[in-house]
C-alpha cells in the first residue's frame, strides 16, 4: 500500500476545496453578509489549508506507482474528508444547527443529489436573511462535485509516466468503462473540464437572457440554476424549484439538463469532428429514444390535468429531463399538486427513469444507460447460447467487443446496487418515527434511498417534489448520506474501505 502517495493527493484534494471556499466567500462580500457568515468560510479555509499543507507537505517518491487500491482509497477518503469539512459553513453560521442536517446537505451537494434536509422556513431564512453565501456554497458544491474533484486534481498535476492516474479517474467517473480521449491523462481531464465550463457559460447566458422574458430569473439565480444544471443536482433558491420561472427558462434548464447527461466524449467527438462515432454510439441512441418516449407517453397521459397542451407537455419534457439527468429540479407536484397526482402509469415511467439515469461519462447519476445496453445484450446472448449451445456470439457495443471483466463487473454493479437499495431502505425504517404515521410510508423510504443512491433528489411519498428530508432521524441522514456518497462513487470505492483485504501490506 502506498500510503504517502494517498497522504499527498489527499492533501492536494483538501487544499483544493479550502481554496474553492472562495466562492462563497466572495458572494458573501458581495451581498454584505454580516461577519459570522463570513467566518463560517475563514475557519473551514484555514483548516483544509494548513491539514491539506501537511498531507501534501512529504512528495512520494518518483518510482511509486498508483495501484487500483490507492485509487479507490484516494478517492473514497477524499468525499468523506471534504464534506466533513464542507459542511462547517452552515453549522458556524448559525443557519443549521443539527450536524447530521448539514452533513447531509453538504454530501447532497457534493454528490449532485439534490435532496435537502432543510425546511422551508430554514431555506428562505436564508434567501431573505443574507444567508445567499450558503445558497451559492450548496450549488457550487453540486458544479464541484459533478465532473469530480480528482478529475481536476488530474487536470492540474503532473502526468504519471506510467499512466497511473487513469485508477483514480476510474474510481470516480461514472460508467462501466473509462478510457483516455487524447493520449495522456492531464490532456483529457483538461478537455473535460473545458467542455463542462463552456456548458456551464452558456446556459448561464442563456439563462440571463431569459432574463427579458422572466423577472424572477435574476443573475444570481442564472448562476446557481446553472451549477446545479451542470452537476445535475438540483438545489435551487427557493422551495418551489423552478416552478416560479417563466416558460422559456424552464425549457432552458431543461434543455441543458439533457445535454450534462450526455457522454462528454460525444462534445470532444463533435469538436474533433468524429461524426462517425457520435452516430454509431449505441448509448446516445438509446439514451434519445427513452427521453422521447418518455415525454410522448406523460404528455398524452397529462396534457388534461393542465390549462394546454403546451403546458402539459413543458411538464412533462422538465420532470422527464430533470429525473433522467438525475437533476432533481421540478416544475410541478407530480405527486400532489393542485392538478391532481399523475396518472400511474407516467409515475411509473418516471420511477423507471430514476433506476436508468443517463449515459456514462457525463455528470448524470443511475446505473448508465451503458450498463442497461450491456447487460440488455449480455442476457440475450445468453438466451441464444441456450437455444443454440454450440453458436459463439461475441457481445458488442458501438461495434467493438465487451470484455468478459466488463461485463462480470456489469452484472456485479446490478446486483450490489439493489442489494444497497433495499437494505437502505430498511435501514431507514428502522428508526424514523416520524414517517411511521405518514400515508405511503414504505414507498417514501424506497424512493428515498433509490433518489440517494442514484443521486436524483426527489422521489415519490413525503420526499415527492415539494417534500423533503428534514423529517427523517439522524440516523438516516447518515445512512442516506453514506447511500448518495456510495451513489456517485459508484458503490465500489466506498464499499471497498469496508474490506480487510483492502488494508493488507500485500494482496
């Protein structure tokens, strides 16, 4: 085990998110927030610099290398480590005073989740009391954490002459493969991390622009609608999410929330002009085919509910946007609004939707569009070899074989995914008195833990799109906190910390 190449890169990862505090720090400048809000950034600030200085103080020796071990535990210390410290800015700012609410808020940010264990009245204190620091805080924690704070980290530092690196790009990118789209690592994080900029300017734009049509779209509000579109996280500035905005920016955020969960190889493709791939991608094509399915079917479905068909079908072509991106925004109370709750079947395309989320290698959370592609294949291949056991079929995706591990793996992530889901969800009942009383209880802890899990935000129940976390106990914030770390991380980095095979001197 190579624990002072671990010491370093967490220590750079530390310092890193201290330096991000900037942010919030500024907006609190801007908006002359009082001077305890100003503090509850100093002091976090400090300390992520000064522990992160001290990580990173003693450089590993140039002949050591970056196992997948060293990966996987880089990147799994590295969230929890941050959202512990990311977390002090509401606690010292007197805004939240329960920890286990703000760990759960700051790791919902992170991960790009978007569930929120804030009441309403805490969120507006905020909004209305020069708490707009901490709003700026819980979205930018959603940019952040969407492309991956190690995949900056990998932008930035040196490249490893043997290509090391690419373990600790895997354990954090979303997808069941990750490869290099130039010829080193650094190259390709910055290509990334270019392409997910530009995105994040335009709809900013695109959003301030609006501003012409819609006076409740602000610049501040352009700015965190857009973090949170650029994560796929959804937190917005008020309780009603973007149901307060006019037509043309709800079809805005929309739209972008469909482009973030694209493959980000797919904008390199297009700059590159690979048309090629771009139309043999199976995953693309899949990925388009659900969402238009999806947006024809709700909208027949609810168009009545609504005072047009327009508007119906700007319903429809949102939630179907914001769920599938795993965003979380919403523009209506699917599950009670004042139209009436959804017709089953829609709430069930959106359930649906949820387990899917969208392609890998994009900010998206679920289990990939890929993944359903591959495991889709591998059954049928299967089926084939039944009827036909002598016939060799090889699976393909987009032309090329899938290896044996690939799809081992596939099967194993299906499989842990559902097993975390439902013993969440149990979890979670445990102890919770407060939903015990609540009508469809049992559904609201399993959509709870399959929004966390899959980082999405709302489900259906008490945490539908209007409702929310702050009822649930202590115990599980903490356990939906660690579902939504494992969630992004893609369930083995994290779950790999709990095996004793993983801290033996050799294996």
């Amino acid at each position: 085990m190579n624990y002072t190449v671990i010491r370093n890169l967490v220590g750079k990862i530390l310092g890193l998110v201290g330096l991000l505090m900037f942010i919030p720090l500024l907006t609190a400048f801007f908006y002359k927030e009082n001077i305890r809000n100003i503090i509850s950034y100093l002091i976090p600030m400090g300390l992520l610099m000064v522990i992160g200085g001290v990580l990173g103080y003693v450089k590993p020796a140039k002949d050591k290398k970056i196992g997948a071990r060293e990966g996987f535990i880089i990147v799994s210390m590295s969230w929890l480590l941050m959202s512990l410290f990311g977390c002090l800015p509401f606690l010292i700012s007197g805004y939240v005073t329960d920890f286990f609410t703000a760990f759960f808020e700051i790791v919902s940010g992170f991960t790009t989740t978007g569930a929120s264990a804030l009441t309403g009245d805490e969120l507006n204190n905020m909004l209305v009391n020069g708490g707009h620091s901490l709003l700026m805080w819980r979205s930018f924690s959603h940019w952040i954490g969407g492309m991956g704070i190690l995949v900056f980290i990998l932008a930035i530092i040196m490249e490893s002459k043997d290509g090391s690196a690419l373990y600790i790009l895997k354990a954090e990118s979303p997808g069941p493969q990750v490869g290099k789209i130039a010829s080193k690592m650094k190259i390709s994080s910055r290509i990334l991390y270019f392409i997910y900029i530009v995105l994040t300017i335009l709809e900013m734009l695109s959003l301030f622009i609006c501003h012409i049509f819609d006076e409740n779209m602000t610049f501040f509000d352009a700015v965190i609608l857009s973090f949170g579109t650029a994560g796929t996280g959804g937190f917005a500035t008020t309780v009603a999410s973007c149901s307060i905005y006019a037509p043309c920016s709800q079809y805005v955020i929309a739209t972008f929330m469909l482009l973030f969960g694209i493959n980000f190889s797919i904008y390199f493709w297009l700059l590159v002009r690979n048309y090629k791939d771009i139309i043999r991608n199976e995953e693309l094509r899949l990925y388009i085919f659900v969402v238009l399915l999806a947006i024809a079917i709700i909208t027949l479905q609810i168009y009545k509910l609504y005072s047009s068909f327009e508007e119906g079908f700007r319903h429809a072509y949102f939630q179907v946007a914001s769920i599938i991106s795993t965003t979380g925004f919403t523009t209506t109370d699917y599950w009670n609004g004042a139209q009436g709750r959804w017709p089953a079947l829609s709430l069930g395309i959106i359930i649906v939707l949820m387990l899917c989320g969208a392609c890998a290698g994009s900010t998206a959370g679920g289990v990939k569009q890929s993944r359903i592609l591959i495991l889709g294949k591998y059954s049928r291949v299967k089926i084939r070899s039944m009827i036909s056991p002598r016939k060799v079929e090889v699976v393909r995706l987009d032309g090329k074989p899938i290896s044996n591990d690939v799809m081992t793996s596939t099967v194993a992530f299906f499989l842990l995914y559902f097993v975390v889901l439902v013993a969440c969800a149990l979890l979670i009942s445990i102890w919770n008195p407060a939903m015990d009383a609540i009508e469809g209880g049992p559904l609201t802890m399993l959509t709870a833990s399959l929004s966390c899990i899959s980082n999405i935000g709302p489900g259906l129940g008490a945490v539908g799109p209007t409702g929310g976390f702050s009822d649930f106990s202590w115990f599980s914030k903490l356990v939906l906190s660690f579902e939504m770390i494992a969630g992004r991380l893609e369930l083995f980095p994290l779950l790999i910390l709990f095996s004793r095979a993983t801290w033996r001197k050799s294996v």
